[in-house]
C-alpha cells in the first residue's frame, strides 16, 4: 500500500493524470456536443482511430505537423458526415450505424495502414510529426504545481481549452442555444422553423472535429506513430464520461479526469509486481463502478434521508 | 371584414392509410374568433397543421388574402404570419421563458447570445398584449397556464397575425380560462384573427363569432355562433343525436374497499407531493378526485397501483395492507387499473387488439390449452368483448395504434371492467377522445358502480368529475383539501377555488371522507 501511495502522490502522477485524460477529454466533449443536439455519437471510437491514422499519415506526406492534424480533422469529420448522412438522411438507427462505423474503422484503418505503409500492426515506417510540449511562463517554476500543470503536450491544453469554450458556445451563442433546444424537444425546435435535421447533423460533425483532435493526440502526441486499434476503448470511456457528467461541460470534465486517473493508475502500477493484464482492467472497471454510482445516485439518497428524519 | 384564409378541397392521408382530411373547405373573416369543433379524430388538428405547414395535403389549395401560397413549412406559414399554439406544448423545459420565445430568431450582441435583450424583448410584448410571464423563470418550473401565455407571446414574437389555439383550454382551470378568454378577446380587438379548436361547446359558445364542425374527416357545416345551438352542434359533430349528461341513480355505498391512511410520498428530487392523505373508497360509490394536474394525483395513482413504491402509511385494499404486494399481486386482489397514459402504461401500441385485451389474463386456465395457448377460446373471448365495448376495428389482429385514440380506449377499458374488478381507479378515463366514446366509457363506469364495484376516478375534466361522482375529494399540493360528501351542493365555480388553493376546509371536514 505505501508503494501506491507513493505513486499516487506524486508530481508525476499528477501529470501523467493530465497527459492520459486527454485523449479522453476529447472524446467526452465530442460526446457532449452530439448528444445535446440528441444524437448519440457511438462511432466515436472509430472516428477518433481513423482520425489518429489520417493524422499520421498527412503529416507524413507533406512533412508538416499542422497538415497533420489538418488531415486528423477532415478523417474524424468525414467519419462523422458518413454517420450523419445515414442515420439523419436515410433514417438508420444511429446506435446501428455508431457500431458499423466502429467495426469498419477497426478493420478500415489496418487496410489503408497496409496500403500505405506495407505493415498491418503498426505505422513506423511512415515519419509523421509529434506536436511540440509547451512550458507555461511562471507556472512551469512553481514546485509541485509547475511539475503537474507544466510542459504538456500542446493538445492537452487545447482539450482543456475546448471545454471552455464548448461550455461559452452552448451556453452563449445562438446556434449553442438552438443545438440545446434540439436535442431537448425536437418538435419544439422544428415549430419556431429550426432546421432539426441540420442542426444534428453540424453537432455530428463538431463531434467528428473533437473526435479528430483526440485522434491527433493519439497519434502524434500520446506516441508518435499509429498502431492498430490504438484508441483501446477510449471512445466508449468517453461516452460513459460524457452521461456521469450530465452532459455539461464541466461535469463532463471531471469524470473524464477520474476516468484519466485509472488510466493514469492502470499505466503507473505496471511498474509494481501485480500482472500487466489485472492492471490494464482498472480504466475499465472503473467505467462499469462509475456508471453503477451514477446510476445510483440517479435517485438522489437525501429523498430517503428526509423521509426517515420525518419519521 | 374581409376573407383572410381560405383553404379549397384539402385532403390528406397519412402514411399510414388513415384519411384525415377529406376535400374539406375552410375559410376564415378578419379579426374574428372562429371555433373549429368536431370529435376527438374529426382531423381539426391535421387541417390545422396543413395551415401551420407542418404537414403536406395530397390535394387542395390554400389562399392568403385572396393570393395562392404554398406551405411547406411552419417557417413559410410564420413567414405568412400564421402562428399556432399547439395541443402539446412546443415548448423546451431547461430554458427560460425569454430563450424560448427568441428561439430560432435570437438576438445576438457580437456574435453571443443577447440575454438581457431577449428578457427585454419578453417583457415588451408581454405588456403590449397584457399577457404576464417572468422572463426568466424556467419552462419546467412554470404552471401550465404560464406555458400557454409563453406559447402565444411566442406566436405574436413570430408575428403571428393569424393564432391558430390547439384545444387550449383541455389542461386549464375555470379560471384560468375566463383569464385566456379575456387574453383572446383583448388580442381580437387589437385586429387578430384567431381559430380556436374545443371539445367544449360552451366556450365556443362563450367567445366565438362562427363554428366551423367537422366530422370524420370532413366538414359539415359552418354557422354564426348565434344560429345554432350547442345540441345543434354536438348533433353535427356526432352525426347523432346523443344526450351529454349521464343518467344514473343515487349511490348507496356499502364498505370500505381501498382505504388510505395517513398516505405521504417524497420524489426523486425530494420533493414531498403527497403530505397525509387519507380517504377511503367504499364499495357502489364513485369518488372523484379533482386537482388541476400536477398536485399528486398522478402519484396517489400510482402508488394505489403498484407502480410506485417508496411511501409512507398504509394502503389496504379489502383489508389487505398492499405494502408487500407487486402489481400483480394487488390486481389479483380485484384492481381494475385504466390508466393516464394510454399510450405507454395502457397498451401496448404495437401488440394487435387481441393481445392487448388479454394481456393481463394471458395466464388465465381459461385461456390455456395444457401447454400452448387455447387460440379458439381467445378468439371468440375476444370477438364477444370488441362487440360488448363497440370497439371499432376491422380485425382483433390489427395492431392497436392503427385505431383511433378513443379506440384504443376503449380496449384498455374493457380490458380492465371485463374482469370485474372490486377497486377500479379509473385516471383521466376519457382524456382527448371523442365524446361518443367517452360517453360509453362513463356509461360503463356508472354500470360498475351499481353492480357494487369502488371507483376511484381522477380526472382534470371538471365535466367529467361534476357528472359522475357520488362524492368527490379536491387536492391540491399534495394535499386533500376539501371533501363533498354530496356532489349535487357543488358548483365548478367553488371547486376551482378549492383548486387553486384559494379556499380550504376543516381538518374535521376533510377528515369525513376517512370512512374506516
Ligand atoms: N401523424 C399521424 N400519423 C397517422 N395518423 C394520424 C397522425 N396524426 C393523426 N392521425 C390520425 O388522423 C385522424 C385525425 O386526427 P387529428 O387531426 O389529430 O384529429 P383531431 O385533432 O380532430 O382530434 C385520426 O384518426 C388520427 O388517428
Ligand atoms: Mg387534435
């Protein structure tokens, strides 16, 4: 146990939490924005893969970091156009049509892997770019707190970034406010003459652009190449981060930290002498008991507490 | 004045084969009330709809002052300022009053949302036509007759020349009606047009200038409201004659059936909606239960049934304590359960007739045959009962939610009378359908009283509750607040107060209807 909490309680630990919750924060936030215009987004995993793995290879044809991650958006909002236009054009079940996305991104991604760079597991052959860690003035000599919050990934504040302004674009702006009333009564939205149907499907493809920024990290930030079914269920961490959260920015936030903090502990633990494959559960595990909790507290326990004080 | 709306031969079928409007004509004066009546199904919402844009006619025309147009959606008939406050409110519950208003049409400083100038928007037009709502208050957390002022203010922001009211007074209170009534008036002699659509004739007789009656998809008369009667107008819109008041004998109650003691329930949001509510329903009586919507009826309901778990004091129901008991076991006490929700706790809409009337006599010896079930004793079980309750479908096989909403009705009711129930809690047993079926609905109700049956029935139909019950308990916030022991002392007027929570009995005298 003192070797747990001598990881835990740790300036690395603390970036580490940051730097795996990324990925994560990416995908809950593209989450939120679809599911608050009332499409469930389930393709998110293989839009963010396919993202990682267009990234990676833009970036390697034209040698340049940004066409990477120029190209990491257009695969992740392509993906998310093809789920759009079947479940909002041709009426598809959109959970039907989120598992088909997955399952063709899965195998999709290896084909053009193969394609391109002649390996079927991993892209190390293609010299893509990795995004640049940025120190932050003041805050990087500040101890402790340098160490955690300093020298991450540029995407990582980006992430962190994007959730301000999800929160100031839902909240603030016209079309924010239109995307909510949407997914809230669609026949309200559709009475007062909104478009439904273009609104859900503009939310889909701000989820495939955070899809695809979350891809970009995996690829070329997280590690700098892409490997086969890289994103490991995060798609679907994110979903789960994305309901505990309530679907606000902020709560969205937190969860995806708490589901980052398993990851973050499921990587530092390996270091132990537990096995690899107990260990590599915990992100997992931790989404099934969040869900149970938030579940739970579904039906808050203060009705009980107040009726048993009445008694 | 001068012809506004003309609408020429619209007919429309909807994709599931149902005609709703058939070559109907329909034409609308400048600055007048017009009343569109006609039975639950008649199609006044369809037509109206293909007015508002919403849905497409397979035939006809539609002028606007005397110029053809094309509506192909609500934005192109808002556009022609035709505004439509709708039967189910269009309205989204997390925003605020101004949000909902400015939807689709906000304003914006550089680029953001303007708050402060839709709350300033809000307030404007709410003075100008006197309709009074807080801008910032959340839909969700507003009463129902706010929600509609927030519709109409949502029309006239729109525009709207033209207000085309959905049955607007189904979910109101006495006097949250004359309050719209005067709302309506003031709007028309500020030069609007309005169409109002209403089961209930004396209203239309109330405020209208001419009725429009349409009957099974067509229209069949169109009269200044002073040249005709409301038995005039209920004959076209039945195409029968048929009385409105329902015949029956004095009650004499016996026993208690279901008693309530001390009953009280908290929500999932902690919310107390029943505080120590105690009655008993005795056996060859109807009590009724008034409330405007919303002050616990809906939970008493469901806690009386089974569907709702987590109360405290006892229930019993022939001196059985319920506590212990699921939903089946308390039907098998003798509960007949005709439910609020017709759609999703009375049928099963896409189960066929047959096997929702047998749904919860599946498992009956009666209906077996040693291992499968016995398909000729169902079939013909089930031939007798659609003819008992004139249950209008082509087949026991069609699927429920191809029938008309009093239809399907009337299968959840004789669903629950055919197995002669002890208890029947009967909620909102005739809402939103046509007043033959309704008719037949308390017709049968009466029927079970008399052959010694506990009818607890809760309705937010003042007509409904004033006709049928013996004696009648009003709630409001959670709360029982009155009791009458004797429904002919009663005016709607005094109940409403009760309603409102203007006026309130003696602990002694509510305490009467405790019977045990
Ligand atoms: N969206 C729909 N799809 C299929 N049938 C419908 C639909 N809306 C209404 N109907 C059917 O059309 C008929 C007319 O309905 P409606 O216009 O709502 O009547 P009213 O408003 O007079 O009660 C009814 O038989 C109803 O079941
Ligand atoms: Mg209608």
């Amino acid at each position: 146990m003192g070797n747990l909490a001598s990881i835990i309680f740790t300036a690395e630990f603390g970036y580490a939490i940051l730097r795996v919750t990324t990925p994560i924060l990416f995908a809950a936030m593209a989450a939120l924005i679809s599911d608050r215009a009332g499409v469930i987004n389930i393709g998110l995993e293989g839009i963010m893969l396919m993202g990682a793995l267009t990234g990676v290879i833009g970036s390697a044809f034209s040698g340049s970091l940004w066409i990477g991650l120029i190209s990491a958006i257009l695969g992740g909002v392509l993906m998310a156009m093809l789920l759009a236009y079947f479940s909002l054009y041709l009426k598809t079940d959109i959970i039907l049509g989120g598992v088909a996305l997955n399952l063709m991104s899965s195998g999709g991604t290896i084909f053009i892997l193969y394609l391109v760079a002649h390996d079927k597991g991993i892209s190390s052959s293609l010299k893509s770019g990795v995004f640049p860690q940025v120190d932050i003035p003041l805050i990087k000599d500040i101890p402790v707190v340098g160490e955690i919050f300093s020298g991450h990934n540029i995407l990582t504040y980006i992430a962190f970034l994007s959730v301000l302004v999800i929160y100031i674009f839902l909240y603030k702006t016209p079309l924010g406010l239109r995307i909510r009333a949407v997914g809230e009564n669609k026949d309200a939205a559709a009475s007062v003459g909104i478009n439904v149907r273009r609104i859900q499907f503009l939310a889909l493809v701000l989820s495939g652009v955070l899809a695809g920024f979350g891809g970009a990290y995996m690829s070329m930030g997280y590690v700098s190449w892409f490997s086969r079914n890289m994103t490991a269920g995060r798609g679907f961490i994110a979903l789960a981060a994305e309901a505990m959260g309530r679907g606000t920015p902020l709560g969205t936030m937190l969860t995806s930290l708490l589901f980052g903090f398993a990851d973050a502990l499921s990587n530092s633990l390996q270091s132990l002498r537990v096995p690899a494959e107990f260990v590599q559960m915990i992100p997992y595990i931790a989404t099934i008991l969040g869900l149970v909790v938030y579940s739970n507290q579904q039906k808050p326990k203060k009705v009980k507490g107040e009726m048993e004080e009445s008694v | 004045m001068e012809e506004i709306i003309r609408m020429e031969g619209i007919t429309k079928v909807y994709p599931n084969g149902v005609v709703a409007n058939n070559q109907v004509d329909f034409s609308i004066t400048e600055g007048e009330i017009h009343a569109l009546v006609g039975e639950n199904g008649a199609g006044k919402s369809t037509l109206m709809k293909v007015l508002f844009g919403q849905e497409q006619s397979e035939e006809g025309k539609i002028f606007i002052r005397g110029r053809e147009v094309k509506l192909t959606s609500s934005q192109n008939a808002i556009e022609h300022g035709i505004g439509m406050v709708h039967q189910h409110f269009m309205l989204v519950p997390s925003l605020t009053v101004a949000e909902n208003l400015v939807l689709g049409k906000e304003p914006t400083k550089g680029g953001f949302l303007d708050f402060d100038k839709a709350v300033e928007i809000t307030k404007e037009l709410s003075e100008q036509y006197n309709l009074i709502v807080e801008p910032e208050a959340k839909v969700e957390d507003i009463p129902v007759g706010k929600k509609q002022k927030v519709e109409i203010l949502k029309a006239l922001c729109r525009g709207a020349k033209i207000l085309i009211l959905d049955e607007p007074t189904a979910v109101l209170t006495p006097q949250e009606t004359s309050e719209l009534f005067r709302e309506l008036i003031e709007l028309k002699n500020k030069g609007h047009t309005i169409i109002f659509i209403s089961h209930k004739l004396n209203e239309v007789k109330e405020i209208c200038d001419r009725v429009t009656i349409m009957r099974r998809g067509k229209n069949v008369g169109v009269f200044h409201i002073d040249e005709i009667s409301t038995e005039e107008i209920s004959n076209l819109m039945m195409g029968k004659e048929m009385s409105l008041d329902i015949q029956k004998k004095k009650a004499e109650p016996k026993e208690p059936v279901l008693s309530v003691d001390g009953l009280s329930y908290f929500n999932v949001v902690g919310r107390q909606v029943l505080k120590d509510v105690s009655f008993c329903v005795r056996a060859g009586e109807i009590l009724g239960v008034a409330g405007v919507e919303g002050n616990g009826q809906k939970e008493l309901v469901e806690i009386i049934t089974g569907l709702q778990v987590d109360y405290r004091g006892t229930i019993n129901i022939l001196d059985r304590n319920i506590d212990k008991l699921s939903i089946k076991g308390i039907r098998g006490l003798g509960v007949g359960h005709i439910p609020e929700d017709r759609m999703t706790y009375g049928v099963a809409e896409l189960a066929s007739v047959e096997e929702n009337l047998i749904s919860n006599r599946y498992d009956d010896s009666n209906f077996q045959n040693k291992l499968l079930m016995d398909t000729d004793t169902i079939d013909s079980w089930t031939a007798k009962t659609i003819d008992e309750y004139i249950i209008k479908t082509d087949s026991s096989k069609r699927l429920v939610k191809m029938l008309s909403g009093g239809n399907i009705q009337k299968v959840v009711v004789a669903r629950e009378l055919s197995t002669d129930p002890k208890l029947l809690i009967a909620h909102q047993p005739t809402r939103g359908i046509d007043v033959g079926a309704a008719n037949f609905i308390h017709r049968k109700l009466v029927d079970m009283r008399d052959t010694g049956a506990a009818i607890l029935l809760v309705s937010a139909d003042l007509n409904e509750i004033m006709d049928l019950s013996d004696s009648l308990i009003v709630m409001y916030e959670g709360e029982i607040v009155a009791y009458f022991e004797d429904m002919s002392k009663v005016t709607e007027e005094e109940l409403g107060l009760y309603m409102l929570g203007l006026k309130r009995q003696s602990e002694d005298e509510i305490g009467r209807c405790f019977h045990a």
